[in-house]
C-alpha cells in the first residue's frame, strides 16, 4: 500500500472523521464516528462507556473482534493505534448511538463506502473527485494541476519503494522526512508546525513553488533509486537522502537569484470548506 493510500481524511458537516485503507476496503476511526453523532465532550470516554454498555448488555463480543486497531495520525501529528470499523460493522454501532444524525449519516456512509468501490473498478473517478475537492474548497486551477501532478509523482515514489523491499509504514514516513529534511532542511512534521497546522494535509497548504520542489525531491529520489537499483532500507535511505538534496540544491539556487525564500508560512487555512459536502483529504 502505497503512503498516498493511509491516514485519509473525510467530512461530514464539517467534522473530521479519520479512514484508512485496510484489505482494499476503507476502515473508520470509530472515536471520530462517535463522536460525531453523539455530540460528546469527550468521545473516547464515551466509546469506552458504550463498548462496555454494549458487551454486558447487548452481546457485542462477536461485533468487537470486527474492529480491528490499525494506526492513525493524530491531532498531534503522530500516528497511535485506533479502533477501526469497516462501514458493515460501522452501521451496527451507529444502532446504539441515539442522533438525529444517524440516518443522513448512514445513507453518507452507504455513499462513501459504494464510491470506493467505484474508485477500484475505475481509478480516474479518483483523481476527479480530487480535483472536484480542490474546487470546492477555493483552490485556483493551477495549484490544483500541480497537487494532482504531486500526487502521481508521489504514488510513483512508494510504488517504487515498495519493489525494492520497503514494507513497514514506519519506514516510509522515515524515507519521506529524509526527502523532506534535504530538499528544505525540515521534516514534515517540523514543516507542518512551522506552518501551524495540526491534522491538516501538508502538501494541501503548499504554496506553488513549495510543491514543485516537493515533487522535485521525490521525483529524484525514484530516479536514483532506479538507476541505482536500491534495494532495501538502508539503500533506499541514501538515494531519500541524495533526491532530497537535488531539491534543496536547487530550491537555494533559486532563493540566491530572487532574493526570496521558497519555504513560507503561508497556507490555505483560510479557504471555506462548503457545507453539509462530503470532502476528501488526501494525506500522502
């Protein structure tokens, strides 16, 4: 799987709920679920409450071996295990939870899970509902052109890694903060809080000239590591390490001939998300 396909985000009415990948179906934070429709303060309190409520009362042992914890990036920017729900056992859940919200919320859930297996029977649908997203939310065209171009060129990267025996996701995200770390002397977590973005894509707050040398880095990086045949970790991390370079070489080059520097606090925070529309985050 590639790095593009984990840690995605989705929302409904403007409430992010975490998903993930898992046996080519998508899988939900259960805590983000709850905590939507049951409006909580605190909904890991309330999830632990109801899973209790729910063994004891109801026989849910046979629904809970379902769930499965697989690891999601926080509001912290670090990845923690997290009950995961598929949208079968999701619906279940939803029964027990008393919301108005639950009915509209289920026939969004139906919508997204059916959506996936459109994306898998046709992948362009995937790239365009990309791009529709970008819309909505305010982008121009061309920062759009060059996020979708991002993403192939990112896809391409772990594909590749993925050949040359990269399997652990840990080790993905430390390839991905070796590019990061030479093309502009932070990791993508330094990056994301030199921004102050917490949960936000940082790839989706970008300025143009950010993710051209961003893809600058990654393209490099799958050149390399082709010519070089790399194989395993080790190998792999060198060639990170000398594609990053290529795009911090030429990202100082730049800032030297116009007197400006590349890297920019800006973001995109401030583009309004409409309402009551089913949005996808892609965090590669």
């Amino acid at each position: 799987m590639s790095e593009s396909d984990i840690n995605k985000i989705v929302v409904f009415r403007n409430k992010n709920i975490r998903r993930i990948l898992h046996q080519n179906e998508w899988w939900f934070s259960v805590v983000d679920v709850v905590g939507v429709l049951s409006e909580s303060s605190n909904p890991r309190r309330y999830w632990s409450d109801l899973k209790n409520q729910l063994v004891e009362k109801e026989g849910f042992s046979e629904l809970y071996e379902k769930i499965v914890q697989l690891k999601l990036i926080s509001s912290d920017g670090k990845k923690y295990t997290t009950d995961c729900a598929n949208v079968e056992t999701l619906f279940r859940i939803i029964q027990a939870i008393p919301s108005p919200k639950a009915e509209p919320f289920k026939r969004w859930l139906a919508k997204v899970g059916y959506e996936r297996v459109q994306e898998i029977e046709d992948p362009e649908l995937a790239s365009k509902r990309a791009r529709a997203m970008y819309k909505a939310k305010g982008y121009p065209d061309s920062w759009i052109e060059k996020r979708m171009r991002s993403i192939a060129i990112r896809e391409e990267l772990t594909g590749e890694w993925q050949q040359r025996g990269i399997q652990e996701q840990k080790d993905y995200a430390i390839l991905t903060a070796e590019i990061s770390k030479a093309a502009f002397g932070m990791t993508p977590s330094e990056y994301k809080e030199y921004k102050n973005l917490k949960r936000e894509n940082l790839r989706d707050h970008m300025s143009d000239l950010e993710l051209i040398f961003s893809m600058l880095g990654e393209a490099s990086t799958t050149e390399i590591a082709r010519n070089k045949d790399t194989q395993g970790f080790i190998e792999n991390r060198d060639a990170a390490r000398e594609g990053g370079k290529v795009a911090g070489n030429a990202r100082k080059e730049l800032e030297s001939k116009s007197g400006r520097s590349v890297i920019s606090r800006d973001n995109y925070l401030s583009l309004e998300q409409p309402a009551n529309k089913e949005i996808l985050n892609e965090t590669d």
